[in-house]
DNA sequence: TCTCTGTGGCTAACGCTGTTAGCTTAGACG
DNA sequence: CGTCTAAGCTAACAGCGTTAGCCACAGAGA
C-alpha cells in the first residue's frame, strides 16, 4: 500500500472517530508517527486529502445503495447508510464535487442506484435524490425537532409518487 | 442600534459581501474600525454571531415565503430566496440550529408557511421541507451536472403528490 | 567501492484563526 | 473631585495549513 493511501486511510479513521474537526494536517502526522510538514512528500495538500474521502464515501454509499431492488428498500439503504456514517456521509455531498480529481465512473455509479429505481427517468431520479439527501441532511443537522416522528416522514415521502410517473398502473 | 446588533449587521454585510470564510474576527472587527479583540465586549464569542446570523436568516427565509398562497409558488420562492441568498441560505440550514439562543418562535414562523400548503399536515410538511431543501442544497453545492434540468426536476418533483393527501380531490 | 541522486523524514518559520489578559481612556454619577 | 463602568487598545497564546531548507539513507551506475 502506497504512503498516500495510507494517510487517506489514517484520516478517513480519524474522522470517523474524532469528527471531521479533528482531521487536521498535525494530528494526521501523530496517526502516522511522523511530523505534519512530511504529509506533502505525498500529497498536495488537505484539499487533495478532502477529495480522496470524498470519493471513498461516494463509492461506499454507492456500494451500500447496490443490492436494494426497490425505492422502499433504496430509500431505507440511503437513511440507514447516512446514519451510520454521517461525517461520510457529510464529506460526500457537502463538499463541493471536485469533479477534476474524482476518478471517472465514481459520480455515474453513486447515481446508478437512484437511476434504477427510477426506470432510467434522469428527471425523477434527481428528485428522488433531493429529497432523500434533504431528509437525511437535515435530520443530520438536527432540525428536526426532537421526537420529531421521522419514519412516518420518510413513509409519507416514499409512498407518495416523487418518483415514478402517473402512478399504479402507469409505466412503472 | 446596539453596538451588538452594528456587529451582526456588519457580519451580514461581510458575508453576503465575501463569504463565510471571510467573516474572520478579525475583518469584521476591520469593518468596525475596532481591533478585534474588542468585539469581545458586546459579544461572547463567533458562536453567538453565527447564532445571531442563523435567526436572521430563518427570519428572512420565512418572510420570504409567507406571501406564497400554494405550492408552486411556495416551493418557487423557497428556491429562488435560497439561490438569491446562498450564505445566507447555508447558514440558516447547515448550521446545527442553536435552539437555546434563538427567540422563541423563530422557528415556528419559518415552518408556519410550509404547514400552511400542507393543509397543517406535519409529516407532509417535513417531507415537502427535506425535498425543496435537498433540491436547494445539491444545487448550492454543484453536486448536479453542469446542464441538468433543474426546472423539470422541481415541477417533476411538486406535480407528483409528495405533500398533499390521497391526491386530487382528496381533502386538501 | 565510491559517488550520485531521489525519497522521505526533520526543524523552523510564516501568516492566519479564535480567544484571553491586562492596560487605558472617556464619560456618567454621586 | 473621586469613582466606577463601558469600550477601546496591545500583546500574547495555541492551533491551523503550508513553505523552505536541511539531513540521512537506499539504490544505481561507473
């Protein structure tokens, strides 16, 4: 395993266990058992080590996304991955995309999921996306107030057409 | 006007003006003609600005909104509020809301139109908030592809029964 | 074997951040 | 006139990302 793959692998363990306050150039360094200036023998900077987390959490939630074979199940998958790993889930859709340093096919497959269960409908799957991450971002963000019944929200929302077209026994 | 509520103003200012990043202590303080060390005098910390900020926010967002008789007009000025005010817009939403420091009934006001559309339905009116939110904060972040179709989504997304009830000529 | 070169560490330092301590000055009040 | 408070100031601290420059070691080539 390369040096670089190590300090993203030290600072996708750091974020997960200290916040992503914690994942500062220093502390990174103490991870690895050497001194912070020596992390740029291997990476550009932090934004280089932003990016390669982002793309780490695209892939898992993508892989998590993967086996559900419908849009109940899928918008259980989504919730239930953000949940468990929401500074993960943070990295990968607050940070703005850097697209330029993403390996290609990574954006595709996140959204392959959502696209199936849409029919391939790129319009519905958009919307679907919404209003899972918005579900999902703002209960991360505690906005909801406390006690706030929020599977019936997500009941309500799924079970409602955002998705498919003109309803049961429309195309599918 | 307080010299606490001149500090707030002059932090509206610098972030709509320069960015989040830009409201330093510092160059607020510089907005001011004070050191910044002096802000300290009427105000706790940058918490409590941001927390400040955060109401103002809601506030505007909710005024914004209140005039809106149905739900394509609600959902419209959400969207166009978010995208005219985009800082203003994060930091009412991204922000874990500071329920102890906010006045009562900020919170309140900002839910009361979306409410409203949804016939005082609760649950309809957090899902219509995770999705115009989701819609929103993936746009804010380019997380969409340079092109897509925002328009469609948003009419795609409000034409399909995510709030209302059963559906047309159902109780409202 | 000697040298040369690249790799990957190191320390020191810079400018930035939020924040604290402690001093001073202006104005109000008894 | 004396005193107290409000609101400014400078100096400083720890932590941030980052750069410059130095050094030791490994491996390659003559």
């Amino acid at each position: 395993m390369s040096r670089r793959e190590e300090i993203v692998d030290a600072a996708e363990r750091l974020l997960e266990r200290a916040g992503p306050e914690a994942v500062t150039m220093r502390r990174l360094a103490d991870e690895l058992g050497i001194q912070a200036p020596s992390l740029y023998k291997h990476v550009a900077g932090k934004p280089e080590i932003e990016a390669a987390l982002q793309q780490r959490a695209l892939q898992r939630l993508a892989a998590a996304l993967e086996a559900a074979p419908d849009l109940p199940s899928l918008a259980a998958a989504y919730r239930d991955w953000a949940l468990r790993h929401p500074r993960l889930y943070e990295i990968a859709t607050r940070l703005p995309l850097a697209r330029e340093r993403l390996a290609p096919g990574v954006e595709a497959a996140a959204a392959a999921p959502l696209l199936r269960v849409t029919g391939g409908d790129l319009t519905a799957a958009r919307a679907l996306w919404g209003l899972a991450h918005g579900l999902v971002d703002l209960e991360l963000a505690g906005r909801f107030p406390p006690g706030a019944d929020l599977d019936a929200v997500w009941a309500h929302a799924m079970a409602e057409r955002v998705v498919a077209g003109p309803g049961p026994g429309g195309p599918g």
